[in-house]
C-alpha cells in the first residue's frame, strides 16, 4: 500500500529515503488522480523493497506542492538520494510508471 506524505513529513520519507521513491501529486476532486489510484496501488506491492510508492494530497500540503511547481495533476514525480530525477504529469498507463521506475533502480 502507498503511504500518505505531508509537508511534515516528506523530507524524513521521501528525501532522506535509501531507495527511489516515486510521489503520487493528487486530489480528491481530481478524476485522472483516481484512474492511477489502482496503478500507484499496484506499484507499491510489486516494487516493495525497491522502491517506495507515497501521495501527497496538493491541496492539504500547499508547501510541498509549491516548491516542486506543481501546476497540473496527477504529477508523479520520481526520486533518487533526495533529488527529483523523472517526472510523469497526466495519467499514463501503468507501462509508462513501471519504464520510468526501472530507469532509476
């Protein structure tokens, strides 16, 4: 199961994490954030151990959101040792993710 970021706590999970981590940028209200839902869902058990699934709701964690530049959603964003090196904006199917994790692990 994915796990739930706040601004709080990004940094401790998300940045200071020893394995790639791939950011769900969603809302509630957002369709296109419910069609991948069932993909990041997926992801986090096929890639347990590797890779780290988590969302962060936009519209309850407005730093976070603003200091990647989060204009669109969903945007995925892929970290590795702190940094964001791939980013997805839209949603793409489940194909798409698995290319982009692969090209980080």
């Amino acid at each position: 199961m994915a796990l739930t970021v706040t601004d709080s706590d990004f940094e401790a999970v998300v940045l200071k994490s020893e394995i790639p981590v791939m950011v769900d940028l969603w809302a509630e209200w957002c369709g296109p954030c419910r069609m991948i839902h069932p993909i990041i869902e997926e992801l986090s058990v096929e890639y347990a151990g590797k890779a780290l699934m988590v969302k962060l709701d936009v519209d309850n964690n407005r730093e976070t959101t603003m200091k990647y530049g989060v204009r669109n959603i969903p945007t995925v964003l892929f970290f590795k040792n702190g940094e964001v090196v791939d980013k997805q904006v839209g949603a793409v199917p489940k194909v798409k993710f698995i290319e982009k994790l692969e090209a980080i692990l």
